[in-house]
C-alpha cells in the first residue's frame, strides 16, 4: 500500500468544513503544515480562527480521524499553533469570495 503524498492528505483535509462557515479548513488558511514520514505517520500543524473557537477540541480529533482513515496512513497528528496568528490574509482567493470578503 502506498504511502500518500502531502497533495493527497490536503485533498482530504478540503473535505472538512469549518461548521461556522461554508468553507474547507485548508481554503480557510487553517493548515499550516503537512508532513508525511516514510512510515506514513502524518504530522499537521494547523491554527484555528481563534483560541477562543467553539471547535478548539473536536475540530483536530475530526482532522486526525479522517486523515488516520486514508490508505497508507499509519497514524495522524494535530498540533495546534497559534503563531502566526490567523487572519483573513490567510484565506485562499475561493474562500474570501465564499465569504463575502472580495
């Protein structure tokens, strides 16, 4: 079984969708960081829109699992960082237009 590319882990990270707004947590700018070990242990560095969000527990234990349940994966973990700090800067193009924000 293959081990996936960083490519292929995002593609699944898109699938997961902020409950507040309509828009994918990578599109939003929430992924910092993907690394795939040769072992196919995927780590994720991501932020959250503040430490404050109603999602600050579920939201990465949702990451984990989906990216846990693809094939070639052996494991995933989410760290959460707050630096830098996220903003509206951060969003892709799609979600600032999504949200009303172009």
């Amino acid at each position: 079984m293959a081990i996936p590319t960083s490519d292929k882990v995002i593609e699944t990270l898109k699938t997961i969708f902020d409950p507040e707004i309509p828009v994918d947590i990578y599109e939003l700018g929430l992924i910092y960081e993907v690394k795939v070990s040769d072992a196919g242990m995927v780590n994720i560095d991501m932020t959250l829109t503040s430490p404050n969000c109603p999602v600050a527990e579920s939201m990465p234990r949702d990451v984990e699992e989906k990216v846990a349940a693809m094939d070639g994966v052996t494991g995933a973990k989410v760290d959460i960082v707050f630096d830098p700090p996220w903003t509206q800067d951060m969003m892709s193009e799609e979600a600032k237009l999504e949200c009303g924000f172009l």
